[in-house]
C-alpha cells in the first residue's frame, strides 16, 4: 500500500503525483471537443451550429451514463485499499455489464434528435439533417466510449493512470487526423462537415477500447486483480446502480446546465449559438484541472476509507480542496488576462468572435464555483455518499440554475435580470447571459452546501 503510507506523509504532493497524468488525459478528452468545434468553425455556421447543438446532445446522455460507470472508483478504490484485489477485479467485470446495457439505452436515446430540439424553437432543416448524422455516428461511438470507461474508472482506483494517458495522448493525434478527412473531405472523400466530426470520434473511440484492453491485459498491476467479466450478478449491479445512479444523476444534473443552455441559447440566431459553444468548450477545458484533482483526491480518500484510516482520509481530502482552490486562482488569472487570443483560436468569423467576447467575462466567476462544486461532490462519493449530493444538486442547480434560468432568460420573467447581465456581461445578449448568471448562482449555492455535509461527515466520524 505504498500510496496510502505516501498519502499519510504528505497528502498534497500524493494528490498532484496521481492527478497530473488524469489532467492530461482529461485535456487529450475535451482537446477532441475543442477540435471539433475550432475545426467545424472554419466550414460554416450552419455546420457549427449543428454540431453545437449534436454535442450538447451527446454530452447529455453520454456524461449521465459516465457517472453511473464512475461508481466503480469508490467501490474498487476501497477494495484496492483493504487489500482485496479479487473483490477489485471483480467488480471491474461487473461494471463491463453495466456499461453495455447502459449503451443501448443511450443508444437509443440519441436516434431522436427532434425530441431534443423541441427546445430550441424555429431550427433550419439543413441544421437538422446535420445535427441528426453526427448523432448516429456518436450513438455507434457510445460503446466503445463506456466500455473504456471501465478501464479509466478501475487505472484511477488504484492508481495506475498513466497507461490510460498514454491512450488518451495518442486519440488526440488520430481524431486530428481523421477531422482533418472527414470534415474537410479529400482522398475521394466529399466533405461531410459536422457529421465528418462525428464519424471520426466513432472510429478514434473503438480504436482507443482496443488500446485499452490492451493495456490491462498486460500491465502486471491490472493483472494483480484477477480481472474478469463473468456471469453478471444481480448484487453486484445493485451495489453498482445504488452508487452509480445518484452519481450519474448528479454528472447529468452538471451538464444539463450546459446541454439545455445551448438549446435554449439557440433560439438568439447562429451567431449567439456559436459563440455559447465557445463558452461551454472554454468551461469545459478550465474543469479539467479541478475535475482532475478531485478525482485524484477521491480515489486516495477511499483507499485510505476502505484500509479504515480515516485520519488520512480526512487529511487528503483537506489537502485536496486547497490545492482545488490554488489552481483556480491560477486558472483565473489566465482568463482574465487572455481572452481575445483565445476567441481568436476558436472562429474566424467576426460576428460570432464579437458575442463570444461579452460572454467569456463570466468566464472566471463561473470556473471558481465550478472548481469549488467539484471538488466538494468528490470528496463526498470517496466515503459512497451520493445520494445526499443528487438531492442539493437538484435543489439549486436544477431549480436555480436551470430552471430560474430560463424562467428570467427566455420564459415568463425574461429580461428580469438585465441590469445584473449589464454587469457581469456587459454588451452579452441579455438571455444567454441571464442563462450563465443563474447557472454560477446554482453552482455557487450547492458548493456551501456540499461542503456544509462534508463538514458534517467529518464531525460524525471524529465522534466515532
């Protein structure tokens, strides 16, 4: 158990060893969103909006089902720390079943792009079209995409995370280069746009669940755990589901924020759509880090739960949210300081590049409660609580955040907050920014009330 004697000696300095290669490997993951859409942004806007629109569809479903598979880290991390490698092996296989059976429920959902759309109103039919071919290719992808998802879930548990970086390195070079083919065309191929992104995560994703296999197949780590996917068992996926659903509901209640703007934010024209999707994919890059810290803090947290050292749990999980908190006031620096050379990465096109820059000035506000919020959750589901997040989560993201979103953004209160979007966005279409401000006052409440339980956690088990 070298991690959890190092987690004893200094919890920070464990944390950044074990997250730097999960960072890298979340930023080679939201490098093929960037791809897409810096990419797709050079065609044309029909095309950019349509893939906007297909992926917050995608990441809808595809991140609520990824928080279900995310149980297998608390569940196989305290295994791992009580020295029960058999038991940690087994549940890998179990968690291969629920991936499966979640894929073709995801599947299924994503072959009817209209029911989605029905939020965005009035939506050209060439967009449509589009919107509904890249969604096939992704609902191909989803799989592959689950399946290793397994593989990351159960390298994170025990610590073993830089094959799954090496992989992850390795898919941003070949989405490169098959983006470059399909969206543009060429070698006998006509371009295909935005649905070209999307054939070209589907062949990257599949090419990256063989890489994987590969991986645990001989690294003598994954090969300790005795892994196999037997029969699957109805306990087993009971303890999975009792875990990973309030997980995943709480992955899905995160992203709907981001998902159900993008629809809604539609309904401002091309222009205020495209430049959403630049936020949301800004966002997205900026989490990494705290998603990745917290993850690792998380997975040692339960190692040190799971060998009933719960002094060192505490002290990593303490050490974890400070270094959360650094890296966002790093991290803010940075968004503060270089706004127009990031806009200008993302579109040529001046229209689009004018609103992007009156919406990024939430950018840094909004990042600090994301980070804040991220952290305070994982650390959470390192003791198996989940269910207690889901409910504040949906208590102020959804009620809030997404709901009093579009109630003072686009429903029956619309404009109601223009002279706090005037504020925080000045010159940002009043809906999309009223859209934003909610969501960072939902973020911002469920961290003080996340960290309020984990301080109540703490309490509980010093008294014990």
């Amino acid at each position: 158990m070298s991690t959890l004697s190092s987690a004893q000696v200094a919890p920070w300095r464990t944390i950044l060893q074990q997250s730097w290669p999960i960072l890298v490997s979340a930023w080679a993951g939201i490098v093929f969103a960037v791809l897409d859409t810096a990419m797709v942004g050079h065609t044309d806007a029909i095309d950019l909006q349509a893939m906007a629109l297909g992926a917050s569809i995608y990441i809808t479903v595809f991140v609520g089902l990824m928080g279900v598979i995310h149980a297998l880290i608390p569940i196989i991390a305290q295994h791992f720390g009580a020295g029960h490698l058999d038991r940690a092996g087994h549940a890998w296989g179990q968690g291969v079943w629920l991936a499966l059976a979640l894929s073709v429920l995801g599947g299924a959902s994503l072959l009817f792009p209209n029911t989605w759309l029905a939020l965005s109103g009035s939506i050209e039919p060439a967009v449509r079209e589009r919107v509904a071919g890249y969604l096939i290719a992704l609902a191909l992808a989803l799989p592959s995409a689950l399946l290793f998802r397994t593989i990351y879930a159960m390298a994170t548990a025990i610590s073993q995370t830089r094959g799954v970086m090496m992989i992850n390195l390795g898919s941003v070079a070949f989405k490169l280069l098959f983006n470059t083919w399909f969206i543009f065309g060429g070698l006998g191929l006509e371009p295909m746009g935005a649905v070209g992104a999307g054939v070209a995560t589907l062949v990257v994703n599949w090419m990256m669940l063989a890489a994987g296999l590969w991986m645990v197949r001989r690294h003598p780590a994954f090969q300790a755990l005795r892994l196999r996917v037997g029969r699957p068992r109805w306990l087993d996926q009971k303890e999975l589901l009792r875990l990973g659903l309030p997980m995943g509901g709480s992955y899905l209640i995160e992203v709907c924020a981001f998902s159900f703007m993008a629809l809604l934010v539609a309904r401002d024209g091309l222009y205020a759509s495209g430049a959403q999707q630049i936020l949301a994919n800004l966002i997205a890059l900026c989490y990494m880090l705290p998603m990745s810290l917290s993850l690792s803090t998380a997975s040692l947290t339960a190692q040190a739960v799971g060998a009933r050292q719960m002094a060192a749990a505490q002290r990593t999980g303490l050490h974890g949210i400070a270094l959360v908190l650094l890296g966002a006031v790093l991290t803010n620096l940075i968004l503060i300081s270089a706004q127009g050379p990031i806009v200008r990465l993302y579109t040529d096109d001046l229209q689009v590049a004018v609103i992007a820059l009156t919406l990024l000035q939430i950018a840094p506000w909004f990042h600090f409660w994301d980070a804040m919020h991220c952290v305070s959750a994982y650390v959470l589901r390192a003791y198996k609580i989940a269910m207690v997040p889901l409910i504040l989560q949906i208590t102020a993201l959804t009620g809030l955040g997404l709901v009093g979103g579009w109630w003072l953004g686009y429903g029956p209160q619309a404009g109601a907050l223009a002279p706090a979007a005037a504020w925080f966005m000045p010159g940002a279409p009043v809906g999309a920014a009223t859209m934003w401000i909610m969501a960072m006052a939902g973020l911002a409440l469920t961290s003080l009330l996340l960290f309020a339980w984990y301080g109540h956690v703490l309490h509980r088990q010093a008294r014990r």
